[in-house]
C-alpha cells in the first residue's frame, strides 16, 4: 500500500498541485484540516504560501498545530515546504513577532534590502536556484549533493544551530534552504514546481518514509 500522507491544510497553499507531486511519487495525499487524521497519517507534509502571523494563527485556531507537534515528537516523518519549513522555528518576524511552532531553534526574517557586497538586492527572492545538500539525514543521503529548484519568498530562516541546516542556496548571500532533525526534514523551496528536481526530493520522502 502507498504510504498515507497528511496534507494539512490551513486555508493557504496550492493543495491541488502539491497533491498531484506527491501521487506521481507514489505516495497517497489526504487533504485534511483534521487533526486526528493528521496524528494517523503514516507522514505529514505541511505547504503554505501567505504571511507568517496568518498561518501560525490558522494552525492554532484549528488545532493543528500541537497535531503536528504530537506527530514530530512520535517520530513520524514531516516534510515541511515554505511556510512548512519557515513555521517549525520559534518565531517570525513578519508583522512583528509571532511564535511559530518550536520545532527548532531560531526565527525567520526578512531578506535584506542589499547583498553582501553592498548592492541593492531584489525581494522576493523569484527563480530557479541551485541548493547544495550536507549531512546525513535519510533525505539529504538519498538526494543528490546539489540540485536546482524554484523559489518564492521573501523570508528565509536563520536557524540557531548550524548543525540542522540541510541545505543551502545563495541569493544576496549564503541562506537555509533545507533544514532538518530527527524526523523532520524541510524546503524553503518548491518541489511541485521544480521538475525533475521536485519529484526526485519526492521520491527520496516516500523512500523515508518506507524505511521508518
């Protein structure tokens, strides 16, 4: 049987194409707001696109956010994409500080308005860019050691602890692409629309998640 995965869905994200990925990779995508069906899933994929306060509020509100909690602390596998990785931190920065989910340490801001050398930098960060994996998390050795994949966003995380960054890709400077721990693993990326690149990350959760 195709591994079930939990869609958690919060009112933000396009579930419907993130949905068609994760069946061309094999695996059973359940859009659900339910909290129970998230604590049952055999793994949990959180989306989103929007503002950090908004989505952080909508996950409470609804109870998914100690749903997901509960599932990372069981060790169920999550894979996080944009808002999924940028939430698991203890805090954004959007529109003042709001507490994320407390997954790991560290907050997520703002690209600044010029790069390291002084010159002004373009925010949103918009494209396709090249993100270069390190360490030995299940995901990061079934990956490629670099890959390309497209970007929208214009917070990025600042993790406290080097060691949970998985990846990295450069835009005004060297930034978090990939974080992981445990049983999480996270993209500010999108694998949906990043091709080939996309699904082969797909595949390497699927994989993961049949070797838990």
């Amino acid at each position: 049987m195709r591994p079930r995965i939990a869609l958690v869905d919060y009112g933000a994200g396009n579930l419907r194409s993130v949905a068609k990925s994760l069946e061309r990779s094999l695996l059973d995508p359940i859009v659900t707001g339910d909290p129970q069906v998230v604590r049952e899933a055999d793994g949990v994929l959180l989306p989103g696109v929007g503002a950090f306060r908004d989505a952080a509020g909508q996950l409470e509100a609804a109870g998914l956010a100690d749903a997901i909690r509960e599932v990372t602390t069981r060790g169920r596998p999550y894979l996080g994409i944009c808002f999924g990785l940028q939430l698991l931190f203890d805090e954004g920065t959007e529109h003042g500080i709001t507490p994320g989910l407390g997954q790991l340490a560290g907050r997520v801001t703002r690209f600044p308005d010029e790069d390291e050398n002084g010159q002004p930098l373009r925010v949103p960060h918009i494209g396709w860019n090249e993100v270069v994996y390190q360490g030995d998390h299940p995901m990061v050795q079934a990956l490629p050691p670099r890959d390309v994949y497209y970007f929208v966003h214009s917070y990025r995380p600042e993790p406290r602890d080097a060691s949970t960054i998985a990846g990295q890709a450069f835009y005004g400077g060297a930034f978090a692409a990939a974080v992981a721990k445990d049983n999480v693993f996270a993209v500010q990326f999108h694998p949906e629309k990043s091709q080939s690149a996309g699904k082969r990350l797909l595949d390497a959760y699927r994989a993961w998640l049949e070797a838990s």
